[in-house]
C-alpha cells in the first residue's frame, strides 16, 4: 500500500501541521456546536479530503459527536483508513460529477433520512468543479437543508465556489506543511519503515514534494522502494530526482562571486552534459541565492531553522554569502526568476541558460537601479568593473562636444563669392563669426573708411536726418555692386554692426560714399510715422504721402491688430479668415483699409459686398469710425514694417548678388496696385541687431534704414531704373570664369559621407 495511504491520519490528533484547523473544529465537536455545511480549502494533498472523512467518522462514531472517534463501533471502522464506508457518507467527485444532473440526483437522495448513521453526510471534492447550475440546483437546500444533512466541500479555488453557497459555510483554509514540520513526519515514517535515509536526503524530498504531506510521502514511497540493504542515499536519491547536483551549484555560485565567466559556463556545460534539465537547474540555483541571501541578512538563520540544507553543506553557504555581496546576490536572484519564467516552454533551454549567466555576469548591460548597486558593490570590493560599457560611453560624452565645436559652417559657393566681392579685405570674418563680441576685427579692415562717415551722419540721431538721404538712394543704382556689401551673408550676424561703431573712430573721412549708408543699418530708425517721409526723398516721384496721417489708427496700429481682426472675422464668417490668412496691410488713409491679396480671385472675393461689410464691422467695433475696405488683388503683399525702436540683429539677407536687388524693384512697378499704393514699405525681414546703444539710419524715405538694400516698394520710388540685363549677365559670366577652389568641387557621394562622418559621427560598415 502506498505509504500516504498507509499513513492517512484517522483522528484529527494525527493530522500534522494543520493545529489552526483541527483544534477549533474538535472544540466545535466536543461542544455540539454543529453547522450543517463546510467548505475546507487549500492546496492539493495537505489532508482536505482526510479531514472531511474524520470530521464525518467523528459525527456518526457512537460516542460521538466527538473529536476522538472510539475506532471501535461499526461507523468508525467502516469511515477509518482502509475501510469500506457505509450509505449515509457519500463522496462525490465534482470534476466527473459536476453538472446540474448529478446535483440534483444528490438534492433527491438527501431527503432520505440515514440508514444506520446519526447524520448523513456528503462529501463533494474538487467543489470549484460544479457548474454554476449545479450549484443552482444544490441552493436551496443547502440554505435550509433537514436536520440530519451535512455538507462538506473540499476545494482548491474557494473563490470559484459560488458566493451564495461558500457564505452558508463555515470555512477552514489548509495550509502546506513547513519543512521542519515535513521533515519531522518523514524521518518518524522512514523509521516505522525501519529504512535507514541519509540526512541530505530529506532536504531533497521536501523541496521535491513542495510542502504537500502526500506528494511529499509518494516521493519518499518512491525513494524506499528503489533502497538496498544501505537504504536511501544521496547519490541514489539526486538520480531519481533529478536534482541538481549540489557540486555544480557550488561551483557556479564560487563563479559568480570571483566574476569567472569561463568557470560559469563550464559549469553550464556539465550540468547539460549529465543530463539535467537546464530549468530544473536554474530553479535550483534560484533556491541556493535565496539561502544565501538569508544567511548574509540573518547571520543566525541556519539556528533558527530558516534555511534548510544538509549539514555538511552549512559551512560552506556561510562562506559564499560572506562572499558575495547583498545587492549582487538580489540581482542574481531576480536574474534568474526572470529567466526561468522565459525558459517556460523553451526550445533551446540551454541558450536561455547561458543567456541567464551572461546577464548574471554583466551588470554594465542592464541600466536598473539592482545593476547600478551590483557595480558599485565591485568596485567598494576593489574588483574589476564587468563589461567595459560605462568607460566607453564616458568617451563618447567627452567626443561629442569636440564634434560639435569642429563642425563647420557649411556655405555656398556663390555666397563665398559674393562675400568677397562684397568685403574684399574680411575675407577672415567667416571664422570669427562664431564668436559674436569680437570688436577688434572690424577694425582689421581698415580700407573702407567710408563705413565709419555713415555712421557718422546718423550720429547726431535727429529725425529730420532723411533730408541727407536721398544722396545714397541714387548712388546705390549707379553702383549696385556696393549695394548689396551690405548683406554680411559670409558672417550672419554681428560682424558688420561691430564694424560701424568700431571704425568711426579711426577716420571720420566725410567721404562721399553713400551706399555704406544703406549698409551700416544699425543707424537709427527714429521715423515712427514713415508714410509721410518718402514723398521728399524720391524726387523722380513725388507722391503725396502726408495725407495719411488722419485722425483713424496707424498702419502699425492694424497691423499689430490684425491677427485679432482675423479671429473676430472668424466668428461672424467661417470661411473669410482662410482668404484673409494670404491678405496683408498695404496701407490705411484715416478710416479706409488697403489690403494686398498676391492670388486676384480671392482679393475680389475679400472686396464683395458680403465679406467687406463683415471685415468693416470688426474695424468699427474694434477702432471706431465707418470703415472702406479695398483689396488690391494679385500683388504680393509687402513685408511688415519693423517698429522704429527696436534694432534688428545682422542676419543672413536676402539678396543674392548685386544685381538682383534691383529686379524686385521692377516688378512693383509695373504693377498698378504697386504703383497706386500711397505709402511705400521698407524692407524689415531682418530681425533687430543686438548693439542697443546704436540708433539706425534713417531709410531713404524716412520710414527707417537698415544696413540691406531698399525694398522693392522703396527702390520703385526712389531708385533710377534697374540695372540693365546686359551687366548682369556679364557679372554671370566673369562669375563663372574665375577659377574655384578644387575642393568645392567634388564628388556629392563623398561630401555626404564626410558631413555624415564629421558632423554625425558615423562610419562606413561596408569595408
């Protein structure tokens, strides 16, 4: 007979490990406290099932009710171990017998009353088992069942019993068995066995039985039957276990304390070698970490019973946790629980193995708070950092600021070109261009002294300044090369502002040099009302610019407001603020709006009698006044004028070359919306220089300079005809014969590769 059916406790005394259980049930017992169901839950094999039986032998025994059955009278013996029962105890196995079917013949058989017994008594196992009709079936009479039923589940998932059966039981959860308390019920059978079993051995079975009194005694049943006249051994019992032997776990907890890869994975090798399971291997590696954890935090825990391991392996599971330190054993630990849940249904358990030992072996790899703690551990130890990953991403955080700053600044060709024809003698400006404050270089070029003069005439920064101006307006025409000297495309931003404070010192030649005036834009702007001024500068057009000044907003007043005029538009009409986005302010005249449209359709859409009463609506609500609204359709809307007191920053301008800056005049000009527009706008797609303490040049219209050519607006006014095609194309030809730098031209493959190189940081993985 198997020996946990051999051993099957036959009072509740003899149970083992389950006191919190029996005591109160034997107290319930002795008092005649009887309820008429009970639900006993726990994992499988810690004596359910035998506890219901005492629990029925106890109820129908002679003498009973009773927590200690006589044994004698004709129900004990029939309800012992080994016996053959009677009619009114019946077990039913749930998980063949489970449906509303076999409920309900057991709800009509319950009626009866006991034939021989004092109570008649169901035992159902498996309980979670039973259909949710089935316990639909058995409801009724569970809640209000005779006097002489009694109802016992066993179950392992108590919450899958139905609430309203589980709430009318009296519920006793079982527990698994502690190893003390295991191994002490094992060694008291083996000597009933008279088989003598090796110390080491019991270790074995209780961690192979997992805590359950019967798998743990089938184990053991196993073990005795295969013993010869030296009974159970070690060596005997790790093969038919199929446990690790406890030499590789030695030997792979000695590698990783010394950080030993090759010893590590040579261990791996063995134990695949001898033919243990990779994943039974690594559960029990998992359980040496976590007896070594317990040893390095309780010095005292092998007295006190908390780790359970042969005696001749104690001593040396005191060394290996002194060995390794905390935090490198819970990483190892939470290493290998990981992975074994990945080893779960592996093909290659092996691999995943040796993938578990690597990590294990490399906390450089792994970027969590356990690995950060585990390296820092090695080096307070005075070991080698694992891995070399930290010092090598040392080394590229101290490259890529090198990189940064060696990056260079990539220009074209033609810019280059046009830098030097602009400002022959700064051909050195580009490098310094990084470092904005360099004043001195500006001061290496002395040559042109014309620089300084007209910075001189805005000096005194009065606002009657614009009558000078229309000097440089015409010369710049005669000489468009000059003009465009102005645009500091080679260095964007500051380098030719510096130069104008820095060169009025040197020499305040009065030179007659007016397109430096255009140049040296950090000259004050002080006109806030431009409208007026052109009408004296242009003496080819004299237009009539004062009467704008009326008693309704400014131009710069709308224009700051419009995107607000757009958003109220938007809530009276839907669709105008999409055709009023491309809409600019050409001009306001006291209460009547010009607006530039570039697309004509749209601007006469803008101009219908709908929309205009709606846009003049918002104008009067939010400026006052009857407002006329006219839309100048197919004329590119005008830049925006920049605020006279605010400086724009020397930024990369738009003109290419000398001779184009003349051609966006002429396209204005043939234009009659151009043409009829009153006030001309200057050019402000430069944002302001960062010298505060210099004033601008006044435009040639008044309307405030800058350092780059007029705009197109002004240069249709007040500049002589554009310059003829002719000098153009031969500024293109004499262009496109000087002789370029061999570098520039090369291979677009190459010059990819480098900035890919150089900038990026990449390589070629192609060889």
């Amino acid at each position: 007979m198997a020996l946990y059916r051999k051993y099957r406790p036959a009072t509740f005394a003899e149970v083992v490990g389950q006191e919190h259980v029996t005591e109160p049930l034997s107290t319930a017992l002795d008092a005649g406290r009887i309820n008429h169901a009970y639900l006993f839950s726990g994992p499988r094999g810690c004596g359910k099932t035998s506890s219901a039986r005492i629990l029925a032998r106890s109820l129908n025994c002679v003498q009973g009710p009773t927590s200690t059955p006589c044994g004698e009278c004709a129900s004990c013996v029939a309800l012992g171990p080994g016996g053959a029962g009677n009619l009114d105890v019946t077990e039913l196995d749930a998980a063949s017998h489970g449906g509303v079917d076999d409920t309900r013949e057991l709800r009509d058989r319950a009626f009866y009353a006991p034939a021989e017994s004092r109570y008649r008594v169901f035992i159902i196992d498996e309980a979670h088992m039973v259909t949710t009709a089935g316990f639909n079936a058995l409801l009724k009479i569970v809640e209000e069942p005779p006097e002489h039923l009694i109802f016992i589940f066993a179950t392992t998932e108590p919450e899958k019993v139905l609430p309203t059966i589980r709430s009318r039981t009296h519920h006793y959860p079982f527990r698994l068995l502690a190893p003390s308390v295991m191994r002490g019920l094992l060694e008291r059978i083996c000597d009933q066995e008279h088989v003598p079993v090796e110390a080491p051995v019991y270790p074995l079975v209780i961690r192979a039985g997992g805590g359950s009194p019967r798998d743990s005694l089938s184990i053991l049943d196993q073990l005795l039957a295969g013993a010869d006249e030296r009974g159970v051994t070690y060596q005997r019992a790790l093969a038919l276990l199929g446990v690790t032997d406890v030499a590789l776990i030695d030997d792979a907890v000695g590698a990783l304390a010394t950080g030993d890869g090759a010893a590590l994975f040579g261990t791996v090798d063995r134990v695949v070698d001898a033919g243990h399971d990779p994943r039974r291997f690594a559960s029990d590696l998992l359980e040496r970490l976590r007896d070594l954890i317990l040893v390095r935090a309780v010095p005292d825990a092998i007295e006190r019973g908390l780790v359970d391991a042969p005696h001749d392996t104690l001593e040396r599971l005191a060394e290996q946790a002194q060995a390794i330190g905390p935090a490198s054993l819970t990483r190892f630990a939470e290493v290998v629980h990981a992975g074994l849940g990945e080893m779960r249904g592996a093909t290659a358990p092996r691999l995943l193995l040796e993938v578990l030992c690597a990590r294990m072996l490399l906390p450089a790899a792994a970027d969590g708070e356990a690995a950060l703690l585990q390296r820092v551990e090695r080096l307070e130890q005075g070991a080698p950092p694992a891995g070399g990953a930290q010092v090598t991403g040392g080394s590229q955080v101290v490259a890529a600021p090198a990189q940064t700053e060696a990056a260079p600044r990539f220009q074209r060709p033609s810019q280059r070109r046009e830098t030097e024809q602009a400002v022959p003698a700064a051909p050195a400006a580009p490098a310094p261009a990084a470092t904005v404050p360099d004043v001195p270089e500006p001061s290496q070029v002395p040559e042109p002294p014309r620089r300084p003069e007209p910075s001189r005439t805005p000096d005194p920064q009065p606002v009657p300044e614009p009558a000078p101006e229309p000097d440089p307006v015409p010369e710049p025409t005669p000489d468009p090369a000059p003009v465009p000297e102005p645009e500091p495309v080679p260095d964007p931003d500051i380098t030719p502002v510096e130069s104008v404070p820095a060169a009025p010192a040197p020499e305040p030649e009065p030179a007659s040099e007016p397109e430096p005036a255009s140049e040296p834009e950090p000259a004050p702007e002080p006109e806030p009302a431009p409208e007026p001024e052109p009408a004296p500068e242009p003496a080819s057009e004299p237009e009539p610019e004062p009467q704008p000044v009326a008693s309704g907003p400014s131009v710069e007043d709308v224009r700051s407001a419009w995107n607000t005029v757009r958003d109220k538009v938007g809530e009276r009409n839907k669709v105008l603020p999409a055709m009023l986005s491309a809409a600019t302010v050409f001009d306001v005249q006291g209460t009547r709006l010009v607006l530039a449209h570039p697309v004509q359709t749209l601007g006469a859409r803008i101009a219908s009698p709908h929309n205009a009463r709606v846009l003049t609506s918002v104008l009067a609500e939010m400026f006052g006044g009857e407002w006329q609204v006219d839309v100048q359709g197919g004329v590119a809307p005008p830049p925006a004028r920049a605020e006279p007191p605010k400086r724009k920053p020397a930024a990369a301008p738009r003109y290419s070359r000398p001779s184009r800056a003349a051609e966006p005049a002429a396209a204005p000009e043939g234009a009659p919306a151009a043409t009829s527009a009153p006030v001309p706008t200057p050019y402000d797609d430069v944002p302001p220089p960062l010298e505060p303490d210099l004033p601008d040049d006044p435009g040639a219209d008044g309307s405030g300079g800058g350092r780059f050519p007029p705009s197109d607006a002004q240069s249709t006014e007040n500049a002589t005809p554009a310059t003829s095609t002719a000098d153009d194309e031969e500024e293109m030809f004499a262009e496109a014969a000087r002789p370029a730098d061999p570098a520039l031209h090369r291979d677009p493959d190459d010059a990819a590769e480098d900035v890919l190189r150089e900038v990026l940081g990449a390589r070629r993985i192609d060889g």
